[in-house]
C-alpha cells in the first residue's frame, strides 16, 4: 500500500514585515506552523506566498522555507511560479511543495487561451477601441512521480478575485467607486478574468488526457468560486453539463462533497462560511480516495467590524487535505 496526503492552503499574503509592523512573521509562524503540522501532506499546493529579497541574491521563499522547518516538509522542493528570471514573484506565488520527485513543471499563463479584449464602456475617457484584459496570476503544473504508483499532474491554481477590477476614471478612492455601472463594469471584468483563468485550467487537462487518457490529475487551489459557481463548473466538466456521456472519463469530481455540509467551507464571509478552496481529481483517483478534512475550526471572519490582521494573524483560508492509499 502507498498512502498518500495532497492538500490546498491560501497562506494570506504570506511575508515578512517591518519590525514595527504587526504581526510580524514570527507570530504568524507560531500560529501557522501548527497548521502545517497538523496537515501531514506528502504534496502541498499554496497560494499567496510572497518572495523575499537579500542583497546580491535573487528573490526567494525564504519566509515560506522559514515556516516548513522542523515540518515533514523540511527542506522539500518548492516549486514555484516565476517571471521571466530565476527570481520568485515578489508576491502571490503559487507553490508546489513536497519530498516526492518532480518529474516536470510548466507556468500557463495565457498559453492556451489568448488575453480577453473589451471595449470598457464607463472608463473615463470611454476606451475607443477594445483592450486586452490581462491576468495576473498563472496557473502552475507540476509533475509528481508517486513512487510504486506512478506520475501525478499537480495543477496549483489561484483564480481572480471577486473584488472589481479598477476602470479609470470610476474610483474615487480603494474602496469608493463614483458609479454604479462602473463597479458592475469592474465587477464583470474580474469575472472575465477568472472565466479566462478556468478555461485555461480546463484546456490544460484535457491536454493532459488527450496525451494520455488514464492520467491522474488533482486541481487545487483557491478558486474564489463556490462548488457550483461557473468557474468550478467549466474546470468540473460535469456531464450534467456538456450532456456527453463519453467525456465522463474527463469530469473533475470535487471531493471535499464527502465532508459534512454544514463543515463544508474554507472562508467565512459577511457571517457566512463559504468553500473557495479545492480539490479536484480525475475519477480514476477516487478508487484510492480514503477520506477530506477541512480545517476551519478557528476561522475568523475578516470583514467583520474590528476584525485586523493584528488580531487574526493567521490566514484567513482554511486548508484543505485529502487521503489516498494506492494498493
């Protein structure tokens, strides 16, 4: 038997800080490290890990290295996403962290599916010709061998926010829009964003398939979308919705659905408890699927009255770990 553990974690814009800014990096380590232990993970995908900088050197992980000593993942390799130099992002990195070989690792970022173009209609002056809307976050493919077993496809994703992109002209402030046209204009060119992001994700796997129709792939990440929600949906491929049995071999099958509904989120949210972040995995992997944890036991509600990062200094994402036993 191979026993094997793949978890999801947002880390919250995980960094160092200034020494008279809190919470320093310190009381997060102290509160998050826990986290990681409790996860016992073979294969982490995170979110949200910013980079670190030392003069003469390139930029690092060297606050997420900080938080996996004295874990199972001490001294694992950490695959990243990167620009075009050997430096990491300076911020929002996805991660790919485990003792397992990687085989291979690619970054898609509009590779597969061509930038959006828009015309935005409030923008101050009103465009004249349609733009290209860009995103800002790759998605990260990386190759695990599960030894005995055989390659796992890691997909490690972090979808647009739902926050409005900003139109010019249409802000009067961060958080204060002159129009509310404008903020829907900006609300649904966040939504593009994210649509782009998982149909991208969804060409990816079904290249993956296409090259080899029995591949075992995990999606995960931070889908800031619901289960249900369209960007889920498209990167799901449900059959319920392409109406072809014979693309049921290619459905993505989200298995935190085995964890109890009413423990079933990852964020909470104006009071309510929300799942935005996933694992989803190839039907051919549910054989060896023995069991999901959410660990949201402590969970803060962050757009609460009085609700700081001073005071919740953890992040604001619950992990997500899954089980498997391969005979």
């Amino acid at each position: 038997m191979t026993g094997l553990r793949i978890a999801t974690f947002n880390l919250e814009n995980f960094d160092e800080t200034p020494a008279d800014v809190r919470p320093s990096l310190t009381e997060r380590i102290a509160l998050m490290k826990p986290q990681i232990h409790r996860l016992r993970a073979d294969i982490v995908c995170f979110q949200e890990v910013h980079g670190q900088e030392r003069p003469g050197q390139p930029r690092a992980l060297l606050a997420l290295r900080e938080l996996l000593a004295d874990t199972n993942l001490d001294g694992a390799t950490l695959v990243s996403s990167k620009p075009d130099n050997d430096a990491v992002y300076d911020e929002r990195n996805l991660v790919v962290a485990t003792h397992l070989p990687v085989l291979e690792h690619q970054q898609l970022l509009n590779d597969l599916v061509a930038k959006p173009t828009y015309k935005r209609l409030t923008a101050v002056p009103p465009d004249t010709t349609a733009i290209e809307i860009g995103v800002e976050r790759p998605i990260l493919h990386v190759q695990v061998d599960i030894v005995g077993v055989g390659v796992l496809h890691v997909i490690d994703v972090h979808l647009k926010s739902k926050i409005p992109t900003t139109i010019p002209g249409q802000k009067i402030d961060n958080f204060t829009w002159r129009s509310a046209d404008g903020w829907a204009e900006g609300y649904f060119l966040s939504s593009l964003k994210r649509m782009s992001q998982a149909l991208e994700v969804r060409r990816l796997v079904d290249q993956i398939l296409d090259a080899d129709p029995g591949a075992r792939i995990v999606v995960a990440g931070d889908f800031n979308a619901e289960p249900d929600d369209v960007p889920v949906l498209a990167i799901r491929g449900d059959v319920e919705d392409t109406g072809n049995g014979a693309l049921a071999g290619r459905v993505l099958v989200p298995i935190e659905k085995t964890v109890p509904e009413s423990a079933r989120y990852t964020l909470f949210h104006e009071g309510r408890g929300q799942m935005l972040d996933h694992l989803l995995v190839t039907r051919n992997l549910l054989a060896a699927y023995r069991g999901s944890e959410i660990h949201n036991e402590i969970l803060h509600d962050e757009s609460g009255a009085f609700a700081v990062d001073t005071k919740y200094p953890e992040s604001d994402h619950a992990p997500v770990v899954a089980d498997f036993e391969f005979d």
